[in-house]
C-alpha cells in the first residue's frame, strides 16, 4: 500500500512538473518566434503607421491582445524583426483595430502599448 501512494506521488509531480514546463512559455506551449508565423496579414500595417490593418490582421491581433506577455514577445520575436516589423508600429495595431479591451500602458521591452 506504501509503495503505491509512494509511486502515485512521485506520478504526480512528473506530471505536475511537465505541465509547468510545457506551459512556462510567454505564449504557452508555442514559441514567440512560430507565432509571430501567424501574424502575416499584418506584415504591412506593422511596418506602416499609416498603412491600413487588414481584418485578418486584427483577428490574428485579437487573440494576442488577452495576453500581453506574449503579444509583446512575438511583435519583438526574431521572427518578426526578421521580416521588417518596426515594434514601435506593430505596438499601435491593437489599438488602429479598435480594440476596446486592450492592454494599454503595458510595456513591452522599452516601449509602451497606446
């Protein structure tokens, strides 16, 4: 009997410590940088203050925008900086789609969502 509570025990903290570590993450289980993937549509509007944000951009935005920790991230992602995104333009799209709940204030790195 000993032996088994001991083995479910240590079962729970293999488990408990492997969700931790999957989830430790800005953007959970998924990488910034295989986020930032996603955030194609946005390529001009977050080179461009100017440019208009197309839809797709803002839905991809949206879901990003319930989680600043990982919107931040992948908008500084090598990925994105990669592919020319200026942060200080990207920070504004949340706000050029109209979302009403996003984070404002929140710094990201050495900039600060509008």
């Amino acid at each position: 009997m000993a032996s088994s509570l001991k083995f479910l025990c240590i079962l729970g903290m293999i488990l408990l410590v492997g969700v931790v570590v999957d989830g430790a993450g800005e953007c959970g289980r998924s990488s910034p940088d295989n986020e930032a993937m996603k955030l194609a549509p946005c390529a001009g509007a977050a080179q461009d203050a100017n440019a208009a944000v197309p839809g797709g951009c803002c839905a991809q935005i949206k879901r990003f925008s319930q989680n600043p920790k990982c919107l931040c991230a992948v908008l500084l992602s090598d990925t994105a900086k990669a592919s020319g995104v200026q942060p200080e333009v990207a920070l504004t799209i949340p706000k050029r789609c109209n979302f009403a709940n996003r984070p404002v204030g929140y710094k990201c790195g050495p900039y600060t969502l509008p």
